[in-house]
C-alpha cells in the first residue's frame, strides 16, 4: 500500500539518503590512508557493536550459533563483505560522485535476479524498456574510457557495477527470508560481514599502519552515519511510509554522493556523467515501477517488512479472503 508520508518522515527519508550519499565521500577520504581490507573491518566492527546495541536496547535478541546464522553468513558477503571491498577498491581510482552514479545501477540487477534466478519479478516491456536506458547510461559513463583499454580505472567502474550486483543478489535472497526481525538480519549480517573479512584484514597487518587522523574519522563517519544509523531510518521509514516510499532514497543517493564529491573533494563533474545519472535513474524508475508511463500495480508495492518490523509480505486481499474463508 501507498501511505501518506507525513513531513517528520519525509524529512528522516532526506536526511537517511543524505548519510548513504556522503558514505561515498567518507569511503574516499578513508582510501587515502588505509586499505580496503582494513576499511571494511573497521567499518563493519564499529557497525556491528552499534546495530547489536540496537537489537537488545529494542528488547529483541541474536539467535544462538547455528543454521540459524546461516542466512546472516550469505547476506554477510553479498549485501557487507564483497560489496563493500570492491567500492573501496574501486574508490582508490575513481571519484567518490562517480561512485555514488555507478551504485544506483542496484536496482536494474534487482529486477534481472528477480525474474531469471528467484522467479519472484515478472518482465514486463516498462521493465525491459527500463534495463535497456539504464544500460545506455552505463555505457554512456563507462564506454569512453574503455575505448583506450582495460585500464585500472576501467576495472574500477566495473567493480562498482559489480557491487551493485551484490547487494542486487542480497535484496533478492533477503526478501525470501520470513518471519526474522529485519533489525535482527541486519545486524546478523554485519556481524557476519566482520567475520568473514577478519582474516583478510588481519593480512594487511593493520597494527602496522599510520593513517591519517581524517581517514579514521572518515571510517568512523562511514560506520556510523552511512551505516549503522542510516539501516535504523530505514527500518523506521519501511514500517512508517511503506517500501514504495521508501524507494525514493533509491534516487536521491547518487545525487548527494555527487555533490558531495564536488562540493568537500573539488571532485569535476562533465555533462556525460550528469546525462548518464538520468539515464540511470530513469531506468530505476522504469524496473520499479515508478513510470508515468504505466500505472503501478499493487503487486509491485507491497510491504516487505511488516508493522512490526518481521521480513515478509504484508496484508494483502488474498490474505484477507483466505482469512475470511477460515473464518467461516
């Protein structure tokens, strides 16, 4: 359903993209100083220890070890570990802006996962026509550079690109987990995501490193504030506004990352890279249903998490007539 979104939310929806926007701009300062590896640990141990603080202050709790964390181990390396490397990688050559344009590809992989590995999306021509503009824009952003080889700067972007297939997968495999508490996933998978890069980490030898005193406040930044506490806003703005609402975020990411980049890193921005963020969200717009070229279904804006904030469809008429039927 389509709630109304009240101008408290509407602003917590602002203020939750501006925190992911600028994590491109806390990544790159970060890179400056330290390695991928290193960043990423940092990143997901400082989030883990608020995001549990979180769970058990809200009066739920972790599962025991066990198939449990199973779940949590997956979406550990699909929406923490793998993506998170690669944008750091990615963002030691390129801009922190074409970064944050590059990761709003997420939701083109999402509507291609849903349909040819979940089965849970259906291709329509609004999606198709949608992958086609958001492919015209990537290569309009990756394509002139590709033209004088496969530079560094080159398998840059395509990590990028890569990253958002990551957490394209990790949405996909998330929504078919039911019944969990969607805070309870997510800080599960943080800690999950810290788990798995410890070892890699540790390989970098960090106590052997001299950063920056901005690059530890920038990891810090990036914990917190275009970590943690972005995934609690978002909990809030699920349950609150609905996940069509929601989506909007989706949209305004890319742009404060770009700005961003220009405005604290003096980062250059050519017209092709603005055409190619329209492109690219035009795209968005066509998969998820947000087109004015088509009306958006009920289907395509049903609730992923519940009222009390469990992973799942919501209520649906279906639901409600089976309800009825049982009933009587």
């Amino acid at each position: 359903m389509n709630r109304e979104v009240r101008s408290g939310d509407f602003l917590l929806l602002i203020i939750t993209a501006i925190l992911w926007g600028i994590s491109f701009l806390f990544i790159k300062v970060a890179v400056a100083s330290l390695p991928p590896c290193t960043l990423v640990g940092l990143r997901l141990f400082l989030a883990s220890l608020f995001l549990l603080c979180y769970v058990y202050g809200t009066g739920s709790k972790m599962p025991k070890p066990g198939r449990a964390w199973l779940p949590f181990l997956i979406l550990g390396v699909t929406n923490c570990t793998a993506p998170y490397l690669l944008i750091a990688w990615g963002e030691i050559y390129i801009d922190s802006g074409l970064a944050a344009i590059l990761g709003a590809t997420m939701p083109l992989f999402t509507i291609l996962f849903g349909h040819f590995v979940a089965r849970s999306e259906r291709m329509t021509g609004t999606k198709l026509a949608g992958l086609g503009v958001g492919l015209i824009g990537v290569i309009l952003l990756i394509g002139p550079d590709a033209v004088n080889g496969l530079g560094v700067h080159i398998w840059a972007q395509m990590a990028m690109v890569l990253a958002s297939a990551c957490y394209a997968s990790a949405a996909v495999y998330g929504s078919m987990l039911k019944g969990m508490k969607a805070s309870v996933v997510t800080a599960g998978q943080v800690v999950a995501g810290l788990l798995t890069i410890l070892p890699f980490m540790l390989a970098e030898a960090p106590w052997t490193l001299r950063p920056s005193g901005l690059s530890l406040l920038a990891v810090l930044g990036l914990a917190l504030f275009g970590t943690a506490i972005p995934y609690v806003m978002y909990f809030h703005l699920l349950t609150a506004v609905g996940a069509t609402n929601t989506s909007l975020v989706t949209y305004l990411i890319p742009m404060v990352g770009v700005m961003a980049g220009v405005f604290f890193l003096n980062e250059q921005v050519s017209m092709l890279s603005i055409l190619s963020l329209f492109l690219i969200l035009g795209g968005v717009a066509g998969v998820s249903g947000i087109c004015p070229l088509k009306p958006l279904k009920k289907e395509s804006i049903d609730q992923m998490i519940d009222d009390q904030g469990h992973i799942g469809k919501l209520y649906t008429p279906k639901n409600e007539q089976a309800e009825d039927e049982t009933k009587g």
